[in-house]
C-alpha cells in the first residue's frame, strides 16, 4: 500500500513519487504527449470517482447508524455528557477520516 509522499519503485530504475499534484491540470505533463497526458488524467479521475464512492457508502452507513449527519454528530460528541462512550468516539475518528478523505478525492473529479 502507498501512503501519500511515500516514493513508488518501478523495476530498479525508476523511482516515482507517491503523491498526487494539487490538479489533474498539472499532471505530469512534462515528456508526455496529449494521449498519454488524456490517459493518466483518465485514471487518476477513474480512481478518485471509486474512491468517492466507497467513502460515500461509509458516510451513508454512519449517518443511518447514528440517524445525523456528521455535523450533527461532531456536536454531540464535543457537547455531549461528561462520560465518555468509547464506541461512539471511535465512529467519530472513522466518520471524520471518511469525511476527509472524501473531500481529498472529490478535488480530482
């Protein structure tokens, strides 16, 4: 698995860096003709829309668990009773990355 700024090793001579550009309009566009260019674009947007979806999915299993939206639930969790529920801190810390990572991949679409 790569984890963004992680470097990615193809064969022996070549090494790529794991992170993604800030666009899709800056994608590596030096060396590249315009196929390769519409290709590598193709692909990131292809990744990013599944991306979406299985974050998505994982918003939508939260917010019928919990019957809110994550907002809703952040209030909750930050005003709520002094005790602390850990199975519903642990779904915050999930619900917030989905939520982030979410809004990462959608930049791409």
């Amino acid at each position: 698995m790569v984890i963004l700024g992680d470097s990615v090793e193809y064969g022996r001579y070549v090494k790529v860096p794991g992170k993604f550009p800030e666009s899709i309009n800056g994608v590596a566009k030096v060396g590249l003709s315009k196929d390769e260019q519409k290709v590598l674009q193709g692909f990131v947007h292809n990744k990013a829309e599944q991306k979406i979806d299985y974050y998505d999915r994982k918003i939508a299993e939260m917010k019928q668990k919990y019957d809110m939206d994550f907002p809703a639930f952040q209030n909750k969790i930050y005003l709520g009773a002094k005790e602390v529920d850990f199975e519903e801190w642990n779904d915050f810390v999930l619900w917030g990355s989905y939520v982030k990572a979410y809004r990462y991949w959608a930049q791409f679409c």
